[in-house]
C-alpha cells in the first residue's frame, strides 16, 4: 500500500481493497520501523488516527467519501493542532496543545483525512537543512548522512521515505521546494494569499505560504483541491476563486513558453545539477514546449532583501513568545523583565534569536530607511523583474537549488553559507508567486530538484506542466534504499 | 557595516532576549556578518520606488463590526504557565 499515489490509495478505499484503519496502521507500522533513521516526526498522532481513520471508514462505507476521505497525511509542525502539540521544532512550545485547529487542518479534516502525526522542521522554520530543530535534525532518506533540507525537512523525509503519502508543508523563502528537492518528491508553494495562514505559527507574514508536498504534481493538485480557498479570519487570505486543479492536468504543452532566467544558470550552480536541468528542459521542448532565455537583472538582490525583510517580520511575531500565555517560561523570574528576556532568552534557539536580533536592528529608529524600507523598495523592484518576464513567457524553470542535499554539519556553523541555498527560491516569495519542485534527476545518487515558477494564481499551470514532465519520465516514482525495509 | 557589542546589547534590550557574557562576542560577529552581506542594497538607487509591504499590493479588508466569535478564556488559560481566577500571573510588577 505504502507504494501507491495517493490518487492510487483513494480509489484503493473507494473500491475497498482496503480500509482507512488498515491503511493507517501500515503507516504508523512504518513510522514505528523506519522513523528512527529518519527522525521526520516530532509527534505521531496515534490513538487518534486510528479513530479517524474507523470514523472514515464508516463514510466510505455509507458511500459518502471525499477525494480525501481515510487517507493518512502528515502535518508540518507548524499548523495548529487541537489537541496535539505543535511545537515548531522549538522548545519555546515544547509543551504547547493549541486549543484549535489552523484552516488547513480544519479543511483536511472535513474532507475525511486522517491526522497521521506532526513532522519536523527547523525551529519556527527558519533554516535550510532542519538542522536547527530543537527535536534534532530530520534525516534524507537517500542517505542518512545528508539533510533533508528545511524548513519543511521533516515532511519531505517523510513522504521520500514513504511514511506518509503525502504532507503540508510551508515555504517563506523556499521552505517547501528546497526539501522537495533534496529529497527527491514533488511540493508546490503556492501564490502567497491562496491558502489561508490562519494557525500557522507566523514566520514572516508578507512572504509565509502553506502548501503540498507529494510524490506527483497529480497528488500535489488533489491536496490543493483541499488547501485552497478564502478565509474571511485571514486578512490576507485572497478572494480570487480557486479551481479545480485536476481539471488540467493533462493538458497539452504546445506552445508553451518557458522562460530561462540567466541569473539562474550562472556561477555557483553544480555542473550536473545544471545537466540534469537541461535534460528536464529538453523533455518539456520535445512535448511542444518553446524556452525563452531572458533575465532577472535583481536576482543578486534577492538574499540581501530576504534578510532584511524576513528577520524584521519575524521579530514582531515572535514577540508573542514571553511566558506569560502559553508556551515555555523559565524557572524562578526574579522580576517582569527577567521573566520575558530569560524566558526567550531559554526557549528560542541561536538561529531564531539571531534573526530576531537582526530584524529588531533593521526596524529600530535611526536605521528604518537604510534597511526595512530599502528592502521594501528593492522588493517591488524584484517583483517587477517576474512581471516584465512574464510579458514573454508563460512559466520560468531553473534548479530549485545550486547543488544536491549537502552533509549534516556541513553549513550548520556558517549562516551566510547556509542563506545562500535558497537563491534561487527567495525571489519568488518577495514576489508572492507560485513555485514548485519537482524530481528531475540524481547527482552521485542524491535527488535533484527543477523549479517551476508561475505568474500570480497560475498553480494550475505548473501541477499541468509538471505531471505532463512525471507522465514522460520516472524519477518521481524512485524509491530510496533505506525505505524498502518494513512492513508491506 | 559592523556593530558594535554596546549595540547589539542595546538591541537585546529591546527584543527581550538575554545574551549571556560568554555569548555576547560570537553573537555580535554573527550579526555583523548578516549586517555587512546586506549592505549591498545600499548601493541601489531607489529613488521614487513605493516601498512594497504585500507581494499583490493587496490591502487590509474590513468586515462589518459584528461580534462573531465567543469567549474561550477557559481553553485559552488552561495551555498558560500560571493563571488564577481567570487572570494571567506574572511577578509582582509595583511594589
């Protein structure tokens, strides 16, 4: 079963091959087994699975099932749980149970999925490799020496190690699409406003998307299909409508104009990632596709930018954090002032405090203008580069990253290295597109990942784009070594 | 441009975060770090360019001032470090 799309595993249910408790229990069985080279959950949810899961089966009995109705996914732990810790890999909320549940998990929840467990992340999803995560670092299923990416490095270890069919990710700067890629499976951050943020732990509010992470663009749309959608308790939740995101799956490529940002070519990009990139290239060009070679003259921009403007959100959201409503709070306060500075000061890790740190400098008066408003200016400037391309072109592609998932330790002790992995997704969230990874090939045995960019609401564009490429090609459907092992 | 550790002090101050001695050395090099690799946006010329707080330029929706949610104090106290009586405790804050 653990080997089956979820398109695969829904209809396995509706045709009852197998039920949901069954299926449910195959997954926990696997977690149980192979999750301890993995470390890809914080939590796994269980007792209360397998009621879902009974209670799914009932409504598949009934015939009254969803597209989702039995199937197990897991959650990023980000989005609010109620009644199951959400920590975000912090100790900050080590001990933390929302008393409710985010959109995205009241929306699964409605269409009869089951809350298989929450995966981890880096703490409060700032980090490129899941190595900053208070629970200790999730590991690559393709080999457990490399990381998995991050932040959403838990829920993409676990969909490649197949103990989830599919996940929930979210993505400020990358964080759905650089994992994706490491790990060798298919996730889409969609345009920013397209699925609700309410009850996702806040990073960067400007720039934090929620979204889906599958083995195939055909599982990603059916997740879309759920995740999508206004919320009148999100301000900045979009009201254009949604579609159906499987409707165009199959569409045809011809004609299609694929732009080719220079800037994503260029130095510092492996060479063999680049090979397999270009042979990606060439399967959409051999489908009628046509690609456009032009540029985004602000890319250089786009980390400095990132790192003003991410930090400087991220500083007024984690104010929230000091002791007194929930969450960690340090022993013994000798005054007000001792409990919020040592509270923080014991329950944030040294990445989270640095970005804190930095995004504080950046909004304090006297240096405003020099950074928060500059970024803010170079932002519309490096939007407006995406708006000018796709004047010539229907979608840009280019690597989801500069090379394959690197060692554990590797950058971990250099920040500036570490920013530099996700120069090639940053760009996308200062300008609220849509972007995916997608498996296009190995690199001495490790995945690697071509992106998809789109213009504004255009996700049912690049899943069509992307399963057309998975119908053609195979490397969505490689399974890792190391999950080969357990039950089933 | 680098910071200097009275600075950086002054900015953990103001975020709440306290920085150990130990620390305070290695955390000013790490900020400066950052601060030096985005100095580079100051060489833009932005002249005229309206600052962009939301990618779609969208803005804030109001909705009718209706009350639409109710009262969950009892849930919400029951995840806090120390309550009483319905009320938050901190340290004493007057003497």
């Amino acid at each position: 079963m653990h080997t089956k799309s979820v398109a695969q595993l829904a209809k396995g249910l509706r045709e009852r091959q197998f039920s949901s408790a069954e299926l449910t229990r195959a997954y926990l069985d696997r977690i149980t087994t192979l999750d301890t080279q993995y470390n890809s959950f914080i939590t796994v949810n269980e007792a209360a699975a397998l009621e879902a899961a009974e209670a799914a089966d009932r409504s598949l009995a009934v015939g009254n099932a969803n597209a989702l109705t039995g199937i197990p996914i897991a959650h990023k732990d980000i989005f609010c749980t109620e009644g199951v810790r959400t920590s975000c890999g912090s100790r900050m909320l080590e001990n933390f149970i929302p008393p409710y549940d985010a959109t995205v998990i009241e929306r699964f929840k409605a269409a009869g999925a089951v809350l298989l467990g929450k995966t981890n992340m880096d703490e409060f999803a700032m980090g490129s490799s899941n190595e900053s995560s208070f629970y200790g670092p999730a590991r690559n299923p393709w080999n457990t020496d490399l990381v998995p990416g991050g932040s959403s490095g838990g829920s993409a270890a676990a969909v490649a190690g197949l103990l989830a069919p599919a996940a929930t990710g979210t993505d400020t700067g990358g964080s759905i699409r650089q994992p994706a890629a490491f790990c060798g499976i298919t996730g889409l951050k969609p345009t920013y406003g397209r699925v609700s943020r309410l009850g996702i732990v806040a990073f960067a509010s400007s720039l934090d998307q929620a979204g889906p992470m599958a083995h195939s663009a055909e599982d990603c749309a059916l997740l879309l299909n759920i995740m999508a959608g206004h919320d009148p308790l999100d301000s900045t939740s979009s009201t254009v409508a949604t579609q159906d995101y499987c409707a165009t799956l199959d569409d045809s490529l011809e004609g299609l104009r694929i732009g080719l940002p220079a800037e994503y070519f260029g130095e510092g990009l492996d060479v063999t990632t680049g090979e397999c990139i270009n042979n990606a290239l060439k399967e959409l060009e051999a489908q009628g596709a046509t690609l456009v070679e032009l540029s985004l003259p602000h890319s250089a921009l786009t980390i400095p930018t990132y790192y003003i403007i991410a930090p400087a959100e991220a500083s007024t959201n984690l104010s929230r954090f000091d002791g007194v409503r929930y969450g960690y709070r340090c022993e013994n306060p000798a005054d007000l002032h001792d409990l919020y500075s040592r509270t923080r000061q014991e329950g944030f890790g040294e990445e989270v405090k640095r970005r804190i740190l930095v995004g504080t400098y950046a909004l304090s008066a006297g240096y405003y203008d020099a950074y928060y408003k500059k970024a803010q200016q170079i932002r519309r400037l490096i939007k407006q580069d995406f708006m000018d391309c796709f004047e010539q072109v229907d979608i840009i592609a280019g690597p989801t990253a500069p090379g394959p998932a690197f060692a554990l330790g590797a950058k971990s002790n250099d920040p500036i290295s570490m920013y530099l992995e996700d120069v090639y997704t940053l760009a996308v969230n200062l300008a609220g597109l849509p972007g995916m990874s997608l498996p296009a090939g190995f690199v001495e045995g490790k995945p690697v990942g071509l992106q998809l960019i789109g213009r504004h609401f255009d996700e049912a564009r690049l899943l069509n784009v992307a399963h057309r490429f998975q119908q053609a090609t195979d490397w969505h459907l490689s399974t890792p070594d190391s999950a080969k092992g357990g039950s089933l | 441009m680098a910071i200097e550790q009275g600075e950086v002090e002054k900015i953990a101050e103001l975020a709440r975060i306290r920085i150990s001695k130990e620390e305070i050395g290695d955390v000013t090099q790490r900020i400066t770090e950052v601060l030096q690799m985005v100095d580079q946006l100051q060489a833009v010329d932005t002249r005229d360019i309206e600052p962009m707080a939301n990618p779609l330029d969208a803005t804030q929706r109001l909705r009718p001032d209706e009350v639409t949610q109710s009262n969950r104090r009892d849930a919400f106290q029951a995840i806090a470090p120390a309550v009483e009586n319905g009320l938050y405790l901190v340290p004493k804050v007057i003497e």
